[in-house]
C-alpha cells in the first residue's frame, strides 16, 4: 500500500468509524481491497453511499486511472476539508485524463471558491499542463490586491510558477516583490526563469 492510499485509508476508517454507520468496517475493508472497478464506479454512481465511500472509491479508481473518477475527484478537489483536496490532487495527478487541467486551472480562477484553490495550484503545478502558467498568472494577480486573505494560496502561486520556469511569470512575480510575505519566494522564482538573474 504506497504512502497516500496508506494515509487516506487511516483517515477514512476513522470517519467511518465516527459515522457509527452499522457494517461500516466490512464494507470500507471491502473498499480498500477490491480490485473489481465496477464495484467501486458504483459506489460512484448509485444512491446511500457516504462521502467515506466516495472519496475512497474515487481515490483508488483515479490512481488506477479509470475516468470514471474523474467528477468525484473535481468535487472533491474543491471541497472545504483540505485532506479531502489533497487526496483528489494525488489522485487527479495520476489519472491521465486530459480534462484534468482545464477543471483544476477553472478551480484555480473562480474567485467564488477561492478559499479552496490552494490544492488546484498545486496540481497544476504538477500537471504542467498548457493550462497551468495562465491559471497560476491570473490567480497571483487577483491575490496582490491590498489586505488580501489567501496568502497560502499567493504563495503556492510563486512557487509554482517558479518551478514551471516560465516567462510569462516574470511581470507578475516582479508585483509580487512588493509583497513581504511573497518577496523572498518571488526572488527565488525569478531565479529559475531563464533571462530574469
């Protein structure tokens, strides 16, 4: 069991188990083991399931990469718990579905969820996908206005566009010089993109 499945598992049982759902545990053992793909799609599908069992179904279908966890996996990639986001991202990296960008670049610039963005940057990041600089340029943009909240979410926006290394990036993270809390990041992403030393 790798390190993600591992971490999402220990969380998910314990959920179950505070759900106190009568036959939880065999039916999450059940979950966690079965190499039949439709089974775990119809947890995805059919009606009763808790969000335990959709998440964990999505999970392991995504890293297996069968799109049919592709809408669970956006839905939670932009859910309020960060662990939950963060499962979706791992999973979302690793399923090869070419609509992937484009629904994490469009979480990424909705200013309406812009509290959930932090793990859309991040996949995008790792996605390096067409959709990624643009997504990132415009989200950092949005968040150089004065006494912005999301911080996190400016910061994973330098970072990432400076391992994306691309000179696109350049006027957007000179703003972000303007900002202590982004101005050492933004140094550091300037390095990386070639002609900005």
């Amino acid at each position: 069991m790798d390190e993600e499945l591992r971490t999402l598992t220990e969380r998910l049982r314990a959920e179950a188990a505070a759900t106190g759902a009568a036959g939880a545990a065999p039916g999450f053992d059940r979950l966690v083991t079965s190499a039949d793909h439709d089974e775990l799609a119809a947890v995805l599908t059919e009606p009763g399931h808790p969000l335990w069992a959709r998440e964990l179904a999505a999970f392991r279908l995504g890293v297996a990469g069968d799109r049919r966890a592709f809408e669970s996996l956006v839905l939670l990639l932009n859910h309020r718990d960060p662990p939950r986001c963060a499962s979706a991202a791992h999973a979302l990296a690793r399923l090869g579905d070419p609509r992937t960008a484009r629904a994490a670049a469009a979480l990424a610039t909705n200013e309406l969820r812009v509290a959930y963005a932090l793990h859309p940057v991040r996949l995008l990041v790792e996605l390096r996908a067409p959709e990624s600089v643009p997504a990132l340029i415009t989200t950092l943009r949005r968040r150089l206005r004065p006494h912005d909240p999301y911080r996190r979410v400016a910061l994973a926006c330098v970072e990432g566009l400076g391992t994306l290394g691309d000179d696109r990036a350049a006027p957007v993270l000179n703003d972000a010089l303007a900002h202590p809390a982004l101005a050492e990041a933004a140094v550091r992403a300037l390095a990386r993109i070639p002609g900005q030393r």
